[in-house]
C-alpha cells in the first residue's frame, strides 16, 4: 500500500468524527429557520444576539461584583497589617525604654 493511500485512510476517519458548528452570529447559515430566510431568520439572529448580550452582561456584572469583593478583601488585610505593625513598633518601643 502507497504511503499517501495508508496516511488519506489515518485522516479520513478523523475529520468525520470533527463536528461542525455554526458560522458566526449574524451570518444566516445556521440552522433550518436561518436558512429560509425571510422574518423568521431575522428575528432568530436578533434573538441570539440578545441572548448572548444578556450573557456578557450577566458575567460582566459577576465579575465587577468578584473585583469588588477581592478589593474589599484586601483593603481589609491591609488594614490589619497596618495594625499588627502599629502593635510591633510599640512593642520595640518599649523594650527600647
């Protein structure tokens, strides 16, 4: 058997198993009702691109709540810090005298 027969039977197989997914949002290949055309595809493709907006809200709003919540965290150790230091440079203080 040829090298070229032995390698297109190795690839065949696997680019089979590779599944394929839509276009990007917008572009009116995916899917039975994009396909027709028409209202129907354009409302599907407005409300997909509501869909994920709601999405990338929803995370952009998860995220600033995390930000806010590690910036109210180390506020709070930085605060601590300064008071064990503040109790350190007392006690140096007094062993000085």
């Amino acid at each position: 058997m040829s090298m070229a027969l032995r390698s297109s039977k190795l690839i065949v197989p696997r680019l089979l198993g590779v599944r394929a997914m839509s276009g990007p949002a917008g572009d009116g290949k995916a899917g039975a009702i994009r396909e027709a055309g028409g209202a129907f595809g354009k409302m599907e493709v407005a409300r997909e691109a509501e869909y994920f907006y709601k999405k990338q809200q929803e995370q952009l709003k998860k995220l600033k709540a995390d930000q806010i919540s590690q910036a109210d965290f180390h506020q709070k150790q930085i605060e601590e810090h300064e008071q064990a230091l503040q109790r350190h440079k007392e006690a140096l203080a007094s062993i000085k005298k």
